[in-house]
C-alpha cells in the first residue's frame, strides 16, 4: 500500500514541475504576440522559480514581457520591476552562467529606454560571445546560438 501512495503522490509531483526545455521553447515565441507572453507567463508560474535561479529569471522575463502588454501604467511599472528585480538577483548569485546573461540581455535590447534598464547590454554580448564555445551542453549551445542569430544585439 505505501508503494501506491508514494506513486500516486510521484506522479502528481512530476506532473507540476515544467522542464525547462518546455520554458525554453516558450521563450523563443514569448514576445511575439499577447498571447504567447501570456503562455509564458503561465508556464513560468508552474516552474519552481521561487528555488531554481534560472527558473526566477525566466520568470522574471515574463514578467517584463507581460508590462509590454499592459494597458494600465502601473502595472506595466509593477511587472517591469518584479521582472527586473528577478532577473539581477538570478545573475547576482551567478555572475558566470551565460543563460542568465542572454536572458537579461535579451530583455535590455527590447525595454524601452524610460525604463533605464540597458547598461549591461555591451557587457553581457561581450560575455556570451566569450564564453559561447565553453558551453558543454550542446543544447543549450545551440539556444542560445539560435538567440545570438535573432537578437539585435548581434546583428547590428
């Protein structure tokens, strides 16, 4: 008996946590329309963000994606600082992992100049294209390549 609950109890466990190739995926079309910013919001809300810094700053993404699609002043001004927060706690407990410097890179390349959030721009493209063939996970690689293709940061 104690061997079914523990699997009934797995299965529900697994079923609420997100791989993060799912967030991954959902990040590549996020800014592209309401909705899929919306999905991703979603998505990013399930994950374990509260405990998992990658996971925060993916979060933290949705939620400056999410103050693009605001219609109402403060909430675009509440979601763009929660995000913002987000994401610099995520890079300040992990200055050396490139996936939270694309993140935030990403994010400074489309926030509107108001919002002052653009200095680590140059460094953050600086450090990606350092340390790109350093990444082992030929996935992640591949990401964040696919990212350096699109970004404006890289293409200009």
């Amino acid at each position: 008996m104690k061997v079914f609950v523990f699997f009934i109890g797995f299965l529900f466990l697994g079923s609420s946590i997100i791989d993060l190739t799912e967030v991954r995926n959902s990040y590549r079309y996020a800014k592209e329309s309401k909705e899929n910013t919306e999905k991703f919001y979603e998505l990013t809300q399930k994950t374990d963000h509260q405990n998992n810094q990658l996971l925060s700053a993916y979060y933290g993404c949705a939620l400056t994606l999410k103050a693009s699609f605001s219609e109402r002043r403060g909430e675009k001004i509440s979601f763009f600082k929660q995000g913002r927060k987000r994401i610099e706690n995520a890079i300040a407990s992990d200055p050396n992992n490139i996936e939270l410097r694309m993140i935030r890179l990403s994010v400074q390349t489309s926030a509107p100049r108001i919002t002052r959030y653009y200095k680590n721009i140059d460094g953050d493209k600086k450090f990606i294209i350092e340390n790109i063939d350093k990444v082992s996970s030929s996935n992640l690689k591949e990401f964040i390549k696919g990212f350096m293709s699109k970004s404006s940061a890289f293409t200009e």
